[in-house]
C-alpha cells in the first residue's frame, strides 16, 4: 500500500498545529473559552475547505472538506492542551498582542 499526500494537506496539518497560537495572537486572556474556541472552530473550518480545494481544484468534494476541518479541529485542540499550553506558548501569545492597556492604580 503506497500512501501519497498532497502538498497541500501537509501544509494543512501544519496549520492546524499553529491554529491555537493564532487564536491566542487575536484574543486576551480574558476572552471567554466558548468564543476562543468557536473561533478555533471557524479557523478549522476555513482551513479544511482551502485544503480541500487546494489540494483537488478539479474534485472538489465537501464531505472530504468537511472531514478535514474535523481533522484540522481535532488537532488543534490536541496541539493546546498538549504543547501549547504546557509550554507556556499560548500565554506568551495572547500576552505579545495586548489590545487593552494594564489598569495601574497611583
């Protein structure tokens, strides 16, 4: 049995790895879990249907996207909770981009 895979799904696997870090880029620490992973949830979905498309233009199929973007979800919540998160990455991202200022007290 001879596996072969496109470019473009392992550039998709790639992504689906990086996708916690982006969510922690574009949200704070005090975003709700829900909204961090319903956008976790949209990326994954985007990301499996460029895939899709990427990778078989004429034969599109979107059963095939769709169980990509479950893939592609599946292991980004895997990525977080298993190397992301125990190695502080995802901190460190959502703290590099802060979109609200610290409150000080004087």
């Amino acid at each position: 049995m001879n596996v072969s895979l496109d470019t473009a799904y392992w550039l998709g696997l790639a992504v689906s790895v990086v996708l916690p870090v982006l969510v922690g880029l574009v949200t704070t620490r005090v975003t709700n879990a829900g909204t961090k992973a319903v956008l976790l949830l949209a990326l994954s979905t985007l990301n499996g249907f460029l895939v899709e498309y990427a990778g078989h233009g004429d034969g599109y199929s979107v059963g095939t996207a769709a169980v990509l973007s479950l893939v592609t979800f599946g292991t980004a919540v895997l990525s977080h909770f298993g190397l992301w998160k125990p190695t502080g990455v995802s901190g460190k991202a959502q703290d590099s981009l802060r979109t609200s200022s610290p409150v000080t007290s004087v």
